[in-house]
C-alpha cells in the first residue's frame, strides 16, 4: 500500500451519514431519473485523457470524499469509502443521465470529456454546487499543472492545492451544527405547474444563451438590481405568460413560484464540500393581473429581500433537522423511511416550485487559468415532475445561461430570450436540441 494511500486511510473516514439534504434522494431516485446536475469547462486546447485521469488521481487523494459509494443500511442510507478512482468517460450530447454500475461503478460522480472540454457529473446525494465546482476546478488546476508545467496558485475557498492533505470539515454536516430549536413551517402553497409534450425518453434537451456580462451589468442597472434578479424576472415572466395562456383556470390560479437556491457558507464559517445551502421560493399569482417588467422586478427584489438573511434561512433548514432528530423516526427501518420520504416528495417536494434557477455568479480566476479557461457551464437535470430548469455562470466577460428540459415545446426560452433582447441584451443561442421525426 503507497504511503499517500495509508494517508489517505487515517484521515477519510470509513463511512459517513447522508448530510440533511441528501436524505430524499436516495428515497426518489428510479432507474431513469436522479438529481443530477453537471458543471464544465471548457479550455484553449483539447484536453490530453492521459494527463486528466492523471489529474484526476492527484485531485481524489486531496479530496477523497468525491470517491465515496452510496450503501443502504437498516435505518438510513450512508456514504462509504471505496478505494480507486473515476476514469473520464467521452461526453454525451444527453447530459446528467442517471448513475449506473455499468457506466460509472460505484462512484456517484463521473468526469467526462470531449475535445477542450472536461465535465463533472454529480448525484446531489453527494454534494451541492459549491462542492462539486470546487472539485471541478481543483481538479482543473491539477490538469493544468501537468499539462504546462506551471502550478495554478490555491485561491480560496474553490480551487485547493492537491499537495495538502483533506480536512475533515470539508466533509462535516453543517446542517445540525447551525441549526436551532426555532424553526419555520415547512408547508406552503402549491405554485403553478410547467407541463408539455414528453420529449425523447433519456435525453435532457439544453438551450444555451450566450451574453455579455458587461452589457447585461448595464442592463440590469437600468433597472437597479443585480444579474440575478434581472435574469430571475424575465424566467419569471416567461412562466407568467404561459400560465396566463392556461385555459385550466384551477392550474392558472395557482402562484408561478420561482425556486433559487441559496449557498449557506455565505452566513457561516463552515468548509464543508458536502451539500449546505437552502432555497428561496419566490412567488407571483399570474390570476392577479397584468405585471410589466419593472413589478416582476420589484416583487423579486423585495421578496428576495426579505427573505435572504440568515435568521429566515436558519429557521428554515432548521425545521428539516428538527424533523430528522425526532425520537420518533430514527428507530424506523429504512424500508418505511423511504417509502414515507417518496411519498412525501411526490406529495409536497416539487409542488412548491414551478421552476428552479441556479446561479453560480461571476467566477474570478488566479493567473495560470484565466488565461486557459475560455467558457463555463452549469446544467441542473430536469427535476423528476417539473420539466425545466434553469442555470447560470458568468466568467471571463461572457455568461452562460443554460436551459435545461425534458418536454418539446420551446415557448419558455424563447420568451426568455426574446425579453431579454427586447431589453438591449445581445444573445447567441446554442442547442443540443435533436429533430425527431
């Protein structure tokens, strides 16, 4: 056995319980849909498969956690740790398919790779976005590293020198270690349901919409608000207009519900890569009347406001943790555990939200890979009943929204797109889109 083997033995701990988070996935996954979700990047030259598998080694002995399995024990799934690593696989024109002995093994995170881009593919069991984009680009420092021959510089808190050792509190469950005894209700009200024609079974249809940041900085500060908020009022408006076009007036009633996740490590000290972030469901009742885009903004801006501060997110995942610590559920098997969190999820987990949109910001790059690091991507699978996701990341100048879905039509982009146009936003649109007769 090596010695950074040994080392890695006493300090990754055999097994871990799932973190808060990652308890319902396990409990909904089927043969043909996990939460997945992916993140790329793409580089100046094509990538040498030789030196990423190498990188990849060099990143997994740093952070051993992206190795672990998924088990099912008699009270609860858990992680366990497994020796070896994930090979990179030829990338897909489907995206985020489900994990598969076959395919991946037991890894529950898979790197994949075509020509100057290199993926990383993770069921959410495992991580949250922050997790996974620090492996992404840790692991994309590595390769660099072999590659040039000059080693990218550490640049907290998402791009870690392989040369050091892991910490345990890269793997802590921050959720009980914040978490307090006041909680908020965990039940809301239905939002509107997005549905279509089922597209082709298997295979995740994205949309790319390309822009300037710059120009969409301006754009936005027309309107006093930041990116987020702009892009997050014309996806909402795009939901508007097609539950206004409803003609199930029962559905149409029903508030159009925004859901954007909200990364936790912003209100405390936790380095954890595990998941730890929370949501804000923003809503609008499109039965209410006509909105211009100016209100859609201002409702998303205030909302957002009141809702972002750490007390409110506190009370919120707290409620979750209280739920998991009760006396009552953990001498239940498994068996029932799972059933109860299905039918839960099935029940209320999508229903509070008509759409997601997931927003990584604007990505600053050290020397050494700002030069080398020409685009990104984020794609969010289509969750399991709501057929659209959304998703952005801005570096180097350019951003990078990213639709995600799993039905024919294309009225919710393309008034997306077109909103944005109409308000000055140039936009280059790039699709994985098939034509199936």
């Amino acid at each position: 056995m090596s010695n950074a083997t040994s080392k890695r033995k006493q300090i990754a701990p055999e097994w871990l319980k799932l973190d808060n988070a990652a308890k319902i996935y396990p409990a909904t996954r089927s043969s043909d849909w996990m939460a997945n979700y992916r993140l790329s990047v793409t580089l100046d030259e094509v990538i040498d498969e030789g030196l990423l598998n190498q990188a990849i080694k060099n990143t997994i002995k740093r952070l051993p956690y992206f190795a672990y399995r998924l088990r099912r024990g008699l009270f609860w799934y858990y992680l366990e740790r497994q020796e070896g690593y994930p090979t990179a696989q030829p990338d897909a024109a489907n995206p985020c398919l489900p994990f598969t002995r076959k395919r991946d093994g037991h890894f529950i995170m898979r790197v994949r790779m075509h020509e100057k881009r290199i993926a990383v593919e993770i069921f959410h069991v495992l991580a949250d976005g922050t997790g996974a984009f620090t492996f992404l680009m840790t692991l994309t420092a590595e390769y660099l590293r072999l590659k040039t021959g000059q080693r990218v510089p550490a640049f907290a808190p998402y791009i870690l020198d392989c040369r050091d050792k892991p910490k345990l509190q890269e793997w802590e469950d921050s959720f009980p270690v914040y978490a307090r005894k006041a909680s908020r209700p965990r039940m809301e009200v239905s939002a509107y349901p997005l549905r279509g024609t089922p597209a082709e079974k298997d295979y995740l249809q994205v949309t790319t919409a390309i822009m300037d940041t710059q120009q969409l900085k301006l754009a936005a500060r027309r309107h006093n608000v930041t990116i987020n908020t702009y892009l997050a009022a014309f996806i909402m408006q795009a939901m508007l207009q097609i539950a206004k076009n409803d003609k199930k007036k029962r559905r149409s009633a029903k508030p159009v519900k925004l859901s954007m996740p909200v990364n936790l490590r912003k209100y405390y000290p936790s380095q954890t890569l595990r998941n730890f972030s929370s949501y804000i469901n923003t809503p609008i009742y499109p039965s209410y009347g006509e909105y211009t885009l100016d209100e859609i903004i201002s409702l998303i801006d205030h909302y957002m406001g009141y809702e972002l501060n750490e007390k409110m997110m506190n009370a919120r995942f707290s409620s979750n943790v209280l739920a998991e610590q009760s006396k009552a559920v953990r001498p239940v098997p498994w068996v029932i555990k799972g059933l109860m969190l299905k039918v839960m999820y099935v029940l209320v987990g999508e229903r509070y939200f008509s759409n997601v949109f997931t927003n990584l910001g604007n990505i600053p790059l050290p020397q050494g890979m700002k030069e080398h690091i020409t685009r990104m991507d984020v794609i969010v699978g289509a969750a399991h009943s709501n057929p659209i996701s959304t998703a952005c990341v801005s570096v180097n100048g350019k951003t990078f929204l990213n639709f995600s879905k799993t039905i024919k039509e294309t009225a919710f982009e393309q008034s997306v797109l077109t909103g944005l146009v109409q308000d000055g936003v140039h936009v280059t649109v790039e699709s994985n889109r098939r034509n199936i007769t």
